[in-house]
C-alpha cells in the first residue's frame, strides 16, 4: 500500500516549487468552439431549496448578472414557480444558504404611472448570459450581461405613462446597509453598501446606469426612485458595475447594441464550456453542460482593465494578474475549485493569488469587515493554498505565514465537527511550515493536527450511542456523528487504526451506506463514498460514484431527524427546476462540480494533495482541451451504465495497477483508457494505493 509520506516524496519531483505549466490566455483559449451553451437548462434547480439557484443573465465569473426578483424572497432571488415578480436585481451568488447573498438595485418597470402595479409572469426563456420574461400587462422584459456590464431591454405595450421604480435598499436577507446615489440627465450612478452572506462584514458595489431615452427622475422615498418615461421610444437601460469606482463602472459601460452584447456573451459561455468535452448520451451531455455552467459563475472578477482592484481592507491596488472575490470555499474546496485548477489554469492562478492576499488584509472564517464583493465563507484557504501549491501553482508563504498561523491559533476545537475540521487546516498549516523547511513549527503543528485522535475517540468511536445518526447531536453545526466521523482526509491511515483496523473500517462503511446514513444533500460527508479506495474493496467506491451520479437513491433530509418519515427516493442530479434532493443548495457549484468529476472518472481524494481515485466515468468518452493542439482524454471501453467497475486502467497506453492519478498527469495531456466491466474485479486497485497519512 503506497502511503501519503512515501507519495509526498514522489510528488517533489514533479511539483517543483515555482514550476508552472501555465501559457498565456489567447493560447490556452485557441481551441474548437461548438455550440455546447445551447445544452445548458439554465432552470435547472431554480425551485425551492432544491439547489437555490436562478436563471439569471450572467457572464462567466462576473459579479454582475441581471435576473428576476420573485416574491416571496427566496436564498436565489427566484422560484420557478412564482408568477409574482417584484423586478429585477444585479447581483446574487447563486446556490449559497443564510438567506442568500445579492439582491441590489432592485428595477421594476411599470405602466399606466402605477408604480405599485403587480408583475404576473406569463412566460419566460433563458440561455447562458440571457433571461427573457413577459408579463400579463403585456410589458416584456430581456437582459443580457457581458464582463461587468449588461443592457436590459423593455417593450411596453402602450406609448405612455410608462416608467421605471427603483429601490436602492434592496437586498436578499435583508442586508442593506447604506448607499449614496447621483441623478445627472438619463443616468443613475452610485454605490450600494450590504452585508455579505449570512450578514457577517460589507461589501461595497458602485454602479452606473443608463437609460437610452429621455426620462422624469422623482424621489418617492428614502431610497426609492421613479423614472418616467418621456416620449414613446423602445427602453433600453446600460448598467454596469465596480468594486472600485463609479468612474470604473461608467468606463466598463458596454459600447454597442443589446443584441451583440447578448451574442458576445454567449460566445464566452462557449469559450468556456468547451473546455471539457463529453460524448455519450445526448439527454446526459445536457445535464453534464448545465452543472459545468454552475461551476462557472464564481468567484469574481474584480480587476478593471488598468489592473485596479479593491482589497478586503477597502484600499485600491493594482496587479498584473485577474483578482478575484466572492468565495464559498468552505464549501467548494472540495471539488469547484479542484476543478477550476485543472481547466482554466490560465484563471486559476489569479484566484490563488487572490486567496492568499486575503491572509494579508483580515481574513476571517466568513468575510472581513469589508469586501470587494458579496462573498461567503472562506474556511480551509490554507488547504485550498497547500493543494495549488503543490499542483505547480506559485503561491508566496512567506508574506502570509503569521497569518495562517494566526488563523490556526484561533481556530475553534469546541464541538465534535469544529474539532475535525480545525484540525484539517492544522494539517495544512504544518505542511505548508515544512515547504519552508520550518522543521520546528512545522512538527508543533503536526502533533496539533495529530490530536484529533483525542476528540475522534471522544466522540466519534462509539457508535452504540442514540443519538449518532441524530442532526446537530452532541452541538454539530450540520450533519450527524456518523456523517463527520469519516472527516480526517489528511489522515485516512490514522482513521483506519482508530476504527480498530482495517476490517473494521470497512465494515463501519458497509454499515454507513447499507443503512442510507449517507448524505448527499450537504458537504460534511461528500468524500466518503471514496473511502473504500484506502481498503481492500475499492469496487465498492466505483459502484458508488455511479449509483450517487445516475441511479436511484435513498436519502434522509439532513436538517430534521425523520427517519422512516418521507425519504428522498429518486435520482439526485436531474436537469429539471426541482433538481437535487430538497435542502441541498448547489453551494456556490461545489455540488455540480461533484458531478462533473464523477462524469470524467476521477475525483479529488484529499485536497491539499494532487491526487485523484478514479470510478468508470459516465461518458464513453470525455476530454479536457486547453488547445487544438493539447488534451488529456479518457476513454472507456466496454461503456455501459451496466458496466461500473474498473477492469483494467491504461495511461497513453501503458497498462498501470494504481488506483489513482495525480495533476501532473492530467496536465501533461494524453489519454486515459479505463476497461470497464459490469462485475468487480477484485483484484485491481488494491496493491499500488494512495492512502493519506500522518504521523
């Protein structure tokens, strides 16, 4: 069984510190477009708390999308079943909990100078960066976003008494802190200041809006505005938006018509999906593209063209390189940004960089007291850093180290779950000293993270207690015992030894999955259905993958204590509004991301190390193309959904026993051929494993 400290060894060679494969923009996007943007259902999971997430006009990785203000509010902004809509909002991170995050600059239009009148929907239509809706008072509303800019486009039904209300307060969860506007002829520019998600610290955005046509501006409220139409020419309205400044906003302002905009943003969404290219099942390909595309809303793009930015601490910097915002890292670290890591390198290193300058200004586990965008959570940056180090990307520890030991040093160990996962960044922590060749601090923060031992056999050992398999037991945030007791990823050898060996712990996974104790509606538990690849029947894993991605399930709502009383008893991932199982938000695309790896065949095994356990991937073929001329491709013979289970694996044509593949070997290009076979082979995968470990 090859173990993490010998694999540690062999993955210097290859991950030399300050190595990079990264190559300039222009090239790595110099590839095939087709047309796989008409696949995406943008609808999917925009109903209830069936993934929180809306059909908004957006852009890749930009902070502003245009979408619908349904009533009542919801963590989106949106319900696929509401007709009552309260306008349109300019912001919001898709998928996230609290009470979701975004909102701002609410505009309604109206007509017959009745501000207050109600919007019904009547019909609707979106595709990637478009949304289109029409109402019952026959007013038809279309808004397309490019970069931080987008158009909204209004035809009324009548020449006259037709407007526009405003409301400058508006937020979801009720999150308005203050805002400063100006009036000057057709245009409304100013910022808004909110509280980020779950209302821990501010974000301040500044805007610039334009009206193509003459308009009556009237102030009905505190931060509410009217503008009446003047004349009876076609509304368009130009907004834009910064971290930085009004006069950013206003220079990122959009140049030419609606419908070139509309069309240059959906030749980005393309630029971007084809990345990764998939063939097999057609009705698949479109449930494949629509979660790819969750996976690219976030986080933002902060820069503006002259390379100014604005930190955490609210100052203006400038860089070379794309900066980033809005993190939900606590959630997406195990699988979104992975992801991001290995398919848009050439982006991917801004958001490092980004991530570790958040360590230079104040960075908490939610947000700072002030933003440069809404944001979420960013819990385990350290790991996040740890892992893109180690995947060749360039990461300075040395003008941020007494912050992450700062951050580990409060670190909270107070509850069962807190306890394993303080104790992951700890581990991170550690290795990161070791890099530096810090060997003193480095093993003080080893035999730190090593503790969890203690709280393991404290509270997770035993497991004839009542309450195990019991939501918030025992002061859990989320999840159950049974769920966090497998959370030691650093550590996989160490847990076995816990559980009392290995036929224990195999035995113990048997018990967690044949009992539906699994839970795939939230993260604490994502990674174990790949645990039985540190055990003799890594089969089991491969049926997993497969079973969790495309077959029917059972499972158990994590945030009640129902057992028996109505299960989820159907597939997770369909590509419908009511996607997912209720209660399980998307998360800022940590849950599609999880889709796409199980898609591609392979999936992190613990991030912080390159490495990735492979199931038989859910296409016959899939490749990630970063050029015409570079890809690394995997193929499966014998495809069938029957046939679940690795028969044989060879890597640009030579046969290898291991049960894993690292970031180098995806990155160098090549191909990936996986036998497949619908019985397991029980002999392979079980001699050259990667197992994580620490001692």
């Amino acid at each position: 069984m090859l173990l993490g400290k010998v694999f540690k060894k062999a993955l210097y060679l290859f991950f030399v510190p300050g190595f990079s494969f990264l190559t300039s923009q222009n090239k790595l996007q110099a590839q095939t477009i087709t047309d796989v943007a008409a696949k995406v259902n943008v609808f999917l999971g925009t109903s209830g708390d069936h993934g929180q997430l809306s059909p908004a006009a957006s852009y890749p990785l930009s902070m502003l999308s245009i979408g619908p203000q349904t009533y009542p509010k919801l963590h989106a902004g949106y319900e696929n079943s509401a007709r009552k809509f309260e306008g349109f909002t300019h912001n919001r991170f898709e998928g996230v909990g609290c009470k979701g995050s975004g909102g701002i600059l609410l505009i309604k239009p109206y007509i017959k100078d009745e501000p207050q009148s109600e919007l019904i929907k009547t019909s609707e239509s979106a595709k990637p960066g478009y949304y289109s809706v029409a109402f019952a008072n026959k007013v038809k509303a279309e808004m397309a976003v490019f970069e931080k800019s987008g158009i909204h486009r209004y035809t009324f039904p009548n020449r006259s008494g037709n407007g526009f209300y405003f409301d400058l307060s508006h937020t979801l969860g009720n999150s308005f802190v203050a805002e400063e506007h100006q009036l000057q002829g057709n245009s409304l520019s100013g910022w808004i200041e909110s509280k980020t998600t779950c209302n821990v610290g501010k974000y301040r955005l500044y805007y610039h809006l334009q009206f193509n046509g003459d308009v009556k501006w009237d102030k009905t409220g505190a931060h509410e505005l009217v503008a009446k139409v003047i004349g009876d020419k076609a509304m368009e309205v130009k907004v834009s938006m910064s971290s930085v400044s009004v006069a950013h906003a206003k220079a990122d302002q959009f140049a030419g018509s609606f419908d070139e905009l509309q069309m240059r943003s959906y030749n980005a969404w393309n630029v971007m999906l084809n990345r990764i290219g998939v063939k097999g099942n057609p009705e698949r390909e479109d449930l494949f593209y629509s979660l790819l595309y969750r996976t690219l809303q976030s986080p933002y793009e902060i820069s503006e063209k002259d390379g100014s930015f604005s930190t955490t601490k609210g100052t203006l910097e400038k860089s070379k390189e794309m900066m980033y915002n809005g993190w939900a890292i606590w959630d997406n670290y195990r699988t979104q940004l992975p992801l991001l890591s290995i398919g848009w390198p050439e982006k991917y290193q801004g958001m490092v960089t980004s991530i570790a300058n958040l360590y230079k200004n104040g960075k908490k586990d939610y947000a700072t007291q002030y933003e440069p965008s809404n944001t979420v959570r960013t819990e385990h940056a350290g790991v996040v850093l740890l892992d893109a180090y180690r995947k060749g990307y360039k990461v300075n520890f040395n003008n941020i180290t007494d912050s992450l030991m700062a951050e580990v040093d409060r670190l909270d160990f107070s509850s069962p779950d807190k306890a394993l996962e303080s104790s992951y960044d700890t581990w991170a922590l550690s290795e990161i000293l070791a890099i530096q060749k810090n060997k003193t601090l480095s093993e003080k923060y080893k035999q730190k993270a090593l503790e969890y031992k203690a709280y393991w056999n404290k509270d997770f050992k035993d497991l004839s207690k009542p309450d195990v398999d019991r939501m918030q037991a025992r002061g859990l945030y989320q999840g159950t015992i049974w769920q966090y007791r497998w959370f030691v990823p650093f550590d996989v050898k160490g847990l076995i030894e816990l559980t009392g060996g290995m036929q224990n712990y195999t035995a113990q996974l048997d018990q967690f999955f044949n009992n539906d104790l699994y839970n795939h509606a939230n993260e604490p538990d994502l990674q174990v259905p790949l645990m039985y690849n540190a055990s003799p029947e890594p089969w089991k894993s491969q049926e997993l993958m497969h079973r969790i991605a495309v077959d029917t399930v059972i499972q158990y709502y994590f945030n009640d204590n129902s057992r028996g009383i109505d299960p989820f008893i159907d597939v997770i991932y369909k590509n419908t509004p009511k996607a997912y199982i209720r209660t399980m938000d998307d998360d800022a695309g940590a849950m599609s991301a999880w889709y796409i790896f199980t898609s591609l065949g392979f999936s992190p095994a613990c991030v912080g190390w390159p490495v990735y356990y492979l199931n038989v991937p859910l296409f016959e073929s899939a490749e990630i193309r970063w050029t015409d001329k570079k890809a690394f491709k995997i193929q499966v013979e014998n495809f069938s959904d029957a046939n679940k289970y690795i028969k044989k694996v060879k890597l640009n044509g030579k046969e290898i026993d291991r049960n894993y593949i690292t970031q180098k070997d995806i990155m160098d290009g090549g191909t990936l051929l996986i036998i497949a076979s619908d019985q397991p082979d029980m002999s392979w995968g079980v001699t050259n494993q990667w197992v994580s470990e620490l001692k």
